[in-house]
C-alpha cells in the first residue's frame, strides 16, 4: 500500500525505516510487518451528514475571565505584603495588611461607649425596681400618718381658738404644720406614682436614639479595622504589585492586579460580514498554540462596535481553564461561522486526533492484506457542533466508520485492530465491499 508523503530508507542489516514528511511534520516508524505490530482495540462509530455553517479561522489573544486591580478603602501604613508577582491567591487570602493600632484603639474606644449606652436603656426598660418601690412606698405610709396627725391636731386646734380657748399663734402654727404635711403627702404619692408608672416613654426613645447611634459608630470602627487586612476577591494570580511594606497607603491607592484564570476569554475579531452568523451561547472550536491543543468553548459576548479601521468586530469565547495552563496573553485561534448552514459531513470529536500541529481523523479501513486496520487520515474542521464536529476538507465522507475509543496508538498508515463494543466485547466488521462503498461514498 502507497502512502502518499512516505519515504523508506534503509540500512544494511536493518528493518526498513518509514519517514512521514506529509503536512510539514516529520516522523521516524520502524517498519514492522501486520504480523508484528500489536493489535489495537478500538470502539467504532459512524460519519453523519447534518447541517452546519460555514466556518473561518480567526485570530484572538487569550484574556482572563476577570481582572481586578484592588484598591485600599482606608489610608495606613503597609506592614505586610504577602505576595508576589506570580503568586497565586485563594479567595479571601491577605494581600495586604495595614497597621491597625490606631484603628484597634478607636474601635475598643467606641464598643466601650456602646456597654454603657446599651445599659442605660435596659435600666429603662426595666423600668423601677422592686427594692425602690418599696422605699418610695414607705416615704408614703410616713407622710400618710404624719398627714393624719396634725389633720387631727388641726381639728383639736381649730376647736379651741373658736371656742377662745387657743391663742393666735398656736392656731397659726398647728395649720402650717398641717399644710406642711399635706404637701409632704402629696409629693410622696406623687414619687411612688412615679416609681409604679417607671420612665417616661420619651425617655426610653431618647436612650434607644443614643443607643443606635453608638451602634452604628461602633459598626463603623469595626468596618474600619477590618478594612486594614486587604483580602483577595476571587482566586487568581498576581500579576502587578503596586505597593511595597513600609509605604504609606492613601484612600483609594492600588494594592496589587488579580486575574482570575479558571475559566478564560478568547477574544478574537471577526469581519462584519460574519458577524450576523454569531449567537451568545454557541459552540466555537478554538486552539492555543502554544500548548499544542484544541479546546471546546462558547461564544460568551459579541461586542456591536467595530473597529472603524480594520472593521472588525471582537467577540470573546469563554474557554474552561481547570488544569490552568493557558495563561493571559498566549496566541490563540478559533473556528466561527461565517455563513449560512449547508450540508456538511460530521464525525464524533473522540474520532479526532491532534498530533504535532496536525489534526487527523482516525478511520477504519482495509489492509494491504485485507484486514481490519486504522489509520490516521489528516484533515481541516469545521464548524462545532458539540459532541460532533464538522469536517470541511472533504476527505471524510458520509457513513464512514471512524474510530471513537483507542486511538492513542493508530498511525497514519494503517494499524491493525480489532473492533470491540463500548464493553471490550468484540463485534463484527464491516466486508471490504461495506467499507469500499462506505469510503467512496456510494
């Protein structure tokens, strides 16, 4: 069997050599006969018609999926700056701390006013207490009976001087007494009424007025000392440090730069005359060069101004980042639509295999001995489709067995396997005159 792209060099006393140079890429096989090289299982599934855009390959820039420059909302003296430029923070961990003394002394200072304001309105609202009461109530029973004896005494009196039995200044003497008396009463009663009723309900709003502005004094020095430990927001890395320990920190000054990169933003710029094919939400295929992979992602925001120069328009694809190696900055590609949807061939996207730059489609195909066997047949996608991607170099055709499970070790010429089901269990093949058809498309 010819492979297009393969040399074969050979040294005396030596297996034959095979050099793959197809594609730009060049790699070294040593040759080896159906019968020695190891049978492969692999899962077999089915190329499909269906219905996708046309697609272009653009360019874009990875960005994070947040970035946060953090500021100080109190000025201070930095004491601590943990960390550095490339460190990674967790949510909530200290980026910066300011010296609290002032701020500790000022809250212990404003909770201490809030004890004593927080006690004067309970006493009020407990209103008089029963050991009070009773001293009041016996200041009353005391005015009570000295009332009662010089009413007496002033009856007696009041007798005599009519009957000029009393002289002027006995009279006038014994009803001042009683007048005293009376008023002593009076104002027993009135203490006693007092201490029963308890405080006026002025009163207790005026102290519950105190008592809730102190409150939030206190909430307010608290806040203050809180804010001289500057936390992360998000998990992310640092990337630029603006400050250093020892510096003086004004209200609203920078601390660090945060990225957050659990997830990133592809931000790519697609010609106007793409942009009526594009909808939030929809799959996008996109590739990082620089670690060699192709990554699933999603159209997260179209931006509707164009570059009046390039006119072009940014449209950001969110991509997941778990393992956190793409970083912000790196170069990036990505597959979008760009017209209208047509008639397109489509294979499961575990048929697809990256190696070195080159995409390939693992197919099941004949040996030069009329077996099973797979093969790596290099190819162009499409648009994605999400579990299916689209195949636009037309090298795959409708209903093509293509291989889903077991392709770490197919070549690109043709490996011997054998087809088992998602189980391990082998299954029947295809004939040679099934798979010829299924190749040629007929």
């Amino acid at each position: 069997m010819i492979i297009p792209g393969l040399t074969i060099f050979r040294k005396r006393g030596s297996l034959p050599v095979y050099v793959m140079a197809a594609f730009g890429v060049l790699s070294v096989v040593q040759h080896r006969t159906a019968a020695q090289m190891p049978v492969t299982k692999v899962v077999v599934g089915e190329a499909r018609t269906t219905e996708a855009a046309s697609t272009i390959s653009v360019v874009g820039t990875v960005e994070p999926i947040r970035r946060s420059r953090i500021s100080s909302e109190i000025a201070g003296r930095v004491e601590d700056m943990p960390g550095r430029e490339g460190d990674r923070m967790e949510k909530g961990d200290i980026v910066c701390q300011l010296s609290d003394s002032i701020f500790r002394l000022r809250f212990d200072e404003e909770q201490a006013e809030l004890q004593t304001l927080t006690a004067r309105h309970q006493e009020l609202l407990s209103g008089t207490r029963k050991e009070e009461l009773a001293r009041l109530k016996a200041l009353l029973d005391e005015s009570t009976a000295l009332f009662d004896r010089w009413k007496f005494e002033m009856d007696r009196v009041k007798e005599l001087y009519a009957g000029r039995e009393s002289n002027d200044k006995e009279f006038f003497d014994t009803k001042a007494e009683f007048l005293a008396a009376d008023r002593r009463r009076i104002a027993a009663q009135a203490a006693y009424d007092l201490g029963v009723e308890g405080p006026r309900k002025e009163t207790i709003l005026q102290a519950a007025s105190a008592l809730q502005k102190q409150q939030a004094i206190a909430r307010r020095a608290e806040d203050e000392l809180r804010k001289t430990t500057i936390r992360a927001p998000f998990s992310g890395y640092i990337v630029e440090r603006y400050i250093e320990t020892g510096e003086w920190l004004d209200v609203g000054d920078s601390v660090v730069e945060i990225v957050d990169l659990s997830s990133i933003l592809v931000r790519v710029h697609v010609p106007e005359s793409a942009l009526a094919f594009l909808k939030v939400d929809e799959p996008v295929r996109t590739r990082i060069d620089a670690l060699d992979q192709s990554l699933d992602g999603r159209i997260k925001h179209i931006l509707r101004q164009a570059d009046p120069n390039a006119r072009t328009f940014p449209v950001d694809i969110e991509v997941e980042n778990a393992d956190g190696k793409i970083a912000a900055g790196m170069f990036a590609r990505a597959t979008v639509p760009a017209a209208e949807k047509t008639s397109v061939v489509a294979v499961p996207k575990d048929a697809v295999v990256e190696r070195n730059g080159i995409v390939y489609v693992a197919l099941l195909t004949r040996d030069d001995r009329g077996g099973i066997a797979g093969v790596l047949s290099p190819v162009t996608l499409g648009a994605d489709l999400g579990e299916w991607v689209a195949i636009s170099s037309g090298n795959v055709k409708s209903g093509a067995q293509v291989l889903t499970r077991g392709t770490e070790r197919i070549l690109p010429f043709p490996t011997p396997v054998v087809v088992v089901d998602e189980l391990g269990n082998p299954v029947e093949t295809p004939t040679a005159e099934d798979q010829s058809r299924a190749e040629t498309g007929t």
